[in-house]
C-alpha cells in the first residue's frame, strides 16, 4: 500500500496556511470585521468557521478545498442556492457582499453565509420526513428547471469506474486486499451498468442510464439539514438545508436514499412519508427506487477514493486513522458483497 503522504510535496498543505488572522482578514476584505471568536465548523472537504462580527452578529466563513472546483463551478453552486432562496426554499445560501458571493483572498477562495443554528432532523417522525419530503420537491423543481452547465453529473463512471482506476492505479490497496476487493467491485459495478435481471416488475431494465438528470442538492443526508423549533404563531421553525458543496446533476432519488434507515420495513415506512410529502409537489418516477441500491453502491466505492485523494491534508489522517489497514479494505469488500446482494432484491417500493 502506497498511501499519499500527509504533507505535500512543499512538505505543507495549504490549509496549514489557513490561521486564524487569515480567516479574520479575509472576512475583513469584505467589510465584515471579527471581534476574534473563530470556532471550527464540521467539515473535512473545505475549512468553515463560525465568526463573531464587532456587532454581536454571527456569520460563516467557508475556505473552499484548492483545486477541487472551477470557479464557473462554484459560481453555479452560488447561482442554485439563490435560485432556491428566491423560491422561498430554507436554504442557506452564500452572502453577496461587495457585488459577488465568491471572493479571493491570501490564495484561498471562500464565500460567507449567514449563521443559522439548528440541529438534525427526527428521521423517526414522519411528519418531519414528510415535511422535509415537501420541500425536497420544490428544490427539484428549481433544480428541473435548467441543467447545470460545468458540474458532474453523478454516473456510474465518475463515481464507480474512475474510483476504482484511480486507486488501483495509484497501488492504494494492501496487496493481499487488492484482488477480493477489486472483484467485488467490478461485480457490483457489472450489475449497475447492466439491466437489473431477476428483478421483477417495470424497475427490472431500468438503470442509472434511464433516469432523467436534474441538478440535486447531491449530499442530503440529515446532517446537511438544521432543524429548528416550529413556533407556528410566527410562522417559523422546521427544515433548512444547508452545504450545496456537491450539487451535481443526478437522479431525484440521490436526494432521499440518504435519509432512509434501519431495516426494511423502516426503510419503507420512512420513504413512503418522504414520498407522501414529495408528490404533494412534484412526481416522482417510482421506477428510480431501483436506483437506491446502485447508489449506495457507488457511494461506497467513492468513498474510499475520496479518503485517499485527500490524505495529504493531514485533519484526514487525525480523523480517519483506520483507513488503508487490511481490515478496512476487507470491511469493504464484505460490503460490496452485501451490495451486490441488495442489488438483486426487488427494490423498496412505497
């Protein structure tokens, strides 16, 4: 196993560059002056911080990772969030400060967004995933409305196939893990390129390939979505989403199977309350539930490149100190196996 190594090759990420006086500079080169309170935000793709202005209000500085996005495509993401702002959708969408939402300083690209407190949704209540499921609908139908122009769409080769190249070619793997894992994985990508066989009903030839594409929020899992107090006198309160980082183009189901858990029967009391709130605004192909599986697929295998692409930044290593080891790649490969199983049931249906 050949891991990137934790510093680049200048010996230093360029996040180490990122100090606190950074932050608090940049956020002053467009008009918005910190008292000093910084505090780090979750997140391991960018860098984000909670800010303190000198007036008591409260803001959030994201640093975008270097290299990962075009500026035409983070001009997109900016452009979809106000597109969904506009339509009154609770999204948390980038400040315009000074003429624009994207701004330069010291190397790094960064955007500010007002603060917004919450916490994750209760995916046991229905009337929370139904609720969450309304306003689903309405960022489709935003989303429907034009394609993105210059972000990926979320397909078996950009996901699964150059996942799976890149790491193979890079000698990632330990060697003894390299063929079980490779195996599973050319099996369950075989499976989703292929038609679903033995599958029955309408959803048993319909693959990634038929789904029609519209621009997704792409990474709707409930941590992306705050959950206020519902004060209904003030009209206040209930779902918000936030982190537009991924949005791509991809099937409308990428934005729901995220929020599904548990066993069967749970997985399908919660998509038929999504789903009942959903259709209150918007169709839903049900054929694309044959979807869900696939993408759990492609997930999975993304997932482990993603870790390896970013290991030079060394909060990766701090965090995920377990990835590489031969247990985890034999953990994936068994759930490969489980994915490739779970591909061959009939799909949820609700």
């Amino acid at each position: 196993m050949t891991l990137p190594s934790s510093a680049g090759a200048t010996g230093a990420h360029p996040y180490e560059q990122l100090t606190p006086d950074v932050v608090l500079d940049a956020l002053a080169s467009v008009g918005l002056y910190g008292d000093g309170r910084l505090t780090a935000l979750g997140s391991y793709e960018n860098r984000v911080y909670q800010a303190y202005l000198e007036d008591g209000e409260r803001v959030v500085a994201k640093f975008y990772r270097p290299g990962r996005w075009s500026r035409a495509q983070l001009d997109e993401e900016h452009a979809f969030a106000a597109e969904l702002a506009a339509a009154e959708i609770p999204v948390v969408a980038p400040l315009v400060l000074q003429g624009a939402t994207l701004h330069e300083h010291a190397g790094f690209t960064f955007s500010v967004s007002p603060w917004r407190g919450g916490r994750p949704p209760e995916l046991d209540d229905f009337e929370v995933l139904e609720w969450i499921g309304r306003f689903l609908a309405r960022i489709h139908t935003v989303g429907a409305a034009r394609p993105f122009a210059t972000r990926p769409t979320l397909d078996l080769q950009c996901f699964g196939q150059d996942s799976l190249d890149w790491l193979l070619a890079e000698n990632i793997l330990p060697l003894e893990s390299v063929t079980a894992w490779r195996t599973g994985c050319e099996q369950a990508l075989a499976l989703i390129a292929g038609s679903r066989a033995g599958v029955p009903g309408e959803s048993a030839h319909f693959g990634l390939r038929d789904a029609s594409c519209i621009r997704l929020h792409g990474d709707c899992h409930p941590g992306n979505i705050l959950w206020t107090p519902v004060d209904e006198a003030a009209g206040t309160g209930g779902p918000h989403f936030v982190d537009l980082d991924d949005a791509r183009m991809g099937p409308a189901v990428q934005d729901l199977w995220m929020l599904l858990s548990g066993d069967r029967r749970q997985r399908t009391q919660q998509l038929s309350a999504l789903l009942e709130g959903y259709e209150q605004f918007r169709p839903f192909d049900r054929r694309e539930l044959a979807l869900i599986e696939p993408l759990r697929t492609l997930r999975l295998i993304h997932y482990s490149a993603w870790l390896a692409r970013r290991w030079q930044d060394p909060i990766f290593a701090i965090n995920f100190p377990w990835f590489g080891s031969p247990d985890y790649w034999r953990g994936q490969t068994d759930m490969l196996h489980e994915q490739i199983e779970a591909m061959q049931e009939a799909p949820l249906v609700a």
